[in-house]
C-alpha cells in the first residue's frame, strides 16, 4: 500500500532539515569579516628647526624609522600608537646671516618618541574593496619623547645638557634651571594610504612636531660669559668653555655675557616624512 505523501516521519524530517537551515542562516548571514587593527613600520626622513635653523631650511634631513599599531573604529577613524627614532642635527655652517654663521655652533641628537595619534580618513576606506581602497587622511595627537643634544670638539663627542652651556644651575643665572631631556610636542599632519591587498597597505605621512622644549639644539637665551667657565688649574680651558661659544674658530669671540645666543620666544620643532607598509589583522564580528 502506498504511503501518503504526509506521512509523519516525512514530516519530522523535513521540519528537522527546516530548522537546521533557519538556525545556520542567521549564524551566516550575521558574522562578516572586519578589519581590526594593523601593525605596520615607517621610514623616512626628520628635519629639525630651531634656533641654529631659524629659515626653515630642509638641508640636513635625517633617518627615521619607526613601528605603530593603529586600532580601526570604523571606516573613516581609527586610534595609533606609534613608536620612532629619529636623528636630528644642524650647524651653523649652513646659514648665510652673519651672526649665525660667526656663532658657530652646532649640535646632533637622538630621538627617541612614542606619538599618540588620531587618525580620519577624508573618504570611506576599506580594505580588499576595490571601490574604498584610497584615502587621503589627516592626524593628530600628542607625543611624549627623550632627546639628548651633543657635539664634537677634535673628533670627540659631548653631551651639552651637562656642560650648562647657557649658565644653567648658577649663581648668576638663578632662573635658569637645568632644562631636562625628556619633552612632548603635540602633532599635526596627514598624508595618504592605499590598499594594494587583503592583507597589506602602503602609504606617506607628513607629520610636524610642536614640541614643549627649546633645548633640542641645546641653544636657547643669551651667552652666560667666559667668567662662568673659568679654565683648569693647569691653565687649559674646559670642554664647556670651548662649546659654550665656539665663535673663536671664525674670529673674535663673540660671546660676551648677555649678548643674543638663541631665541627663548620659540620652541624648537621638527617634521618627518614617512614611507608606511602594514599588515592588517581581522576578525568576524556580528553585523547585527
């Protein structure tokens, strides 16, 4: 005898396979995979400005390399941590004011930086799109950083912060304090990125650093005077002496006591320009 089509094991088996379906679907339908985050490295090239640099001149860049993460928040925001080391440097051998190149100083430092940064994207970007794969972008944050100005006198290297070039610590100069190495500098940039695969993005950043310290350079106020550096006991002058106003090798001493060294008005600042390439990690996240 032939079974009806409705026959209650048919039914039980069909419903099962239903429900299976209706409880996968959902599953499916609401986890997507998402960009998270990317861990990428950054090279380039620093410049400083400052009180050997006042033109704004870009003729001594320097390396600069770094590694960020940056957290995504959604298409156009997304949060960095960025970590650089940076060698900065001028001299007074490169300016053509008179009084700046009688002075005769110079100095190099090491930078080393963590930046805080904000990003946001001018347009949608999302990676492995092939409509959302560019955006220009702009950021900004903080960045807290160690610096440690030195230079060479016969071939030899000297940190300056110890030498108190400008009188700092003395008697005579009591509002002068020893300026520390530690600083921050809020910053300002942007640039642009491009995803070139699923995985990978490349980009350029512009950033400036306004920096809280007029000592990367070690020059800031007025000359302390040659009384403050008094020679050694066998007559021969000190390495602060000798760095303190270094105008000797290009004429008459210059530096009397009070006269224009630096200029406190400024902060000293620096700018980088970065080649980036990251690698984007992702998760499946639930879409409702």
């Amino acid at each position: 005898m032939q079974k009806p089509f409705f026959y209650s094991k048919r039914i039980v088996t069909s419903g099962l396979i239903a429900l299976g379906m209706l409880l996968a679907s959902p599953v499916l339908a609401q986890n997507e995979l998402q960009y998270v985050g990317e861990l990428g490295f950054s090279v380039g090239g620093a410049q400083y400005f400052g009180d050997l640099n006042t033109g704004g001149a870009l003729n001594t860049i320097k390396p600069t390399v770094g590694i960020f993460y940056r957290k995504y928040l959604n298409d156009y925001i997304g949060v960095r941590a960025h970590f650089r080391v940076s060698q900065l440097g001028y001299s007074d051998v490169y300016n053509t004011n008179e009084f700046q190149r009688r002075r005769n100083l110079s100095f190099n430092s090491q930078v080393y930086e963590l930046d805080l940064q904000g990003d946001f994207n001018f347009f949608r970007f999302e990676p492995g799109s092939y409509r959302y794969r560019f955006s220009p972008y702009f950021t900004g944050g903080v960045g807290l950083f160690h610096f440690n100005p030195y230079a060479y006198l016969d071939g030899q290297r000297y940190d300056l912060q110890p030498l108190r070039t400008e009188g700092q610590g003395s008697a005579q100069y009591p509002d002068r304090k020893p300026y520390g190495l530690v600083s921050y500098a809020f910053l300002l940039g942007g640039g642009f990125k491009y995803n070139i695969s699923r995985s990978v993005n490349i980009g350029l950043e512009l950033l400036y650093r306004f920096t809280q310290t007029d000592y990367l350079d070690d020059v800031s106020k007025t000359y302390a005077g040659a009384a403050l550096f008094p020679p050694k006991p066998n007559g021969e002058n000190t390495v602060a002496y000798l760095l303190q106003d270094r105008s000797y090798a290009t004429g008459d001493p210059i530096g009397v006591a009070g006269r224009q060294r630096g200029n406190s008005r400024d902060k000293d600042q620096f700018v980088s320009l970065e080649f980036t390439i990251s690698i984007l990690f992702t998760s499946y996240r639930c879409k409702f």
